[in-house]
C-alpha cells in the first residue's frame, strides 16, 4: 500500500509544520530569503525570552522559521 499525502500549496494556508534554521543574523537571512523568491510572512521580531524569529514561506508555500540560536 503506498502513502499518500496532500502537497503543500503556496496559495493555501501553511501547513501546521515548519522547518527551522538558526542563525546569527535574521534580519539578514529573512532578506536574502524574499529576495531570492520566498514569501515574507512573519517579519524579524524579538520576542520575551530573547530569540529573534521570523518566517518565510518557501517557493512550494512550506513554513520556514529563521531564528537566532536560544541561550
């Protein structure tokens, strides 16, 4: 019996996934990531305990978290 699954559709809502990469530079990543063809979702924002998060949806409509590493 092969699997099935549902395609992740850049017109749709996110998926409740994500996929995160952490780095030293946000603001820097989250612009290099909508100038190559993501689309801005959720601009860089420190939040109470300290992280910098922001995401971008890949060009398949995919989650993906830009963070700064924690502690």
């Amino acid at each position: 019996m092969g699997q099935t699954f549902r395609p992740t559709r850049p017109e749709e809502p996110p998926a409740a996934a994500e996929v995160g990469l952490v780095t030293e530079d946000v603001a820097g990543a989250y612009a290099r990531a909508v100038a190559a063809g993501a689309t801005a979702w959720l601009p860089p924002a420190e939040k109470p305990w300290g992280q910098t998060v922001s995401y971008v949806r890949d060009l398949n409509g995919f989650l993906v978290e830009l963070c700064s590493p924690m502690g």
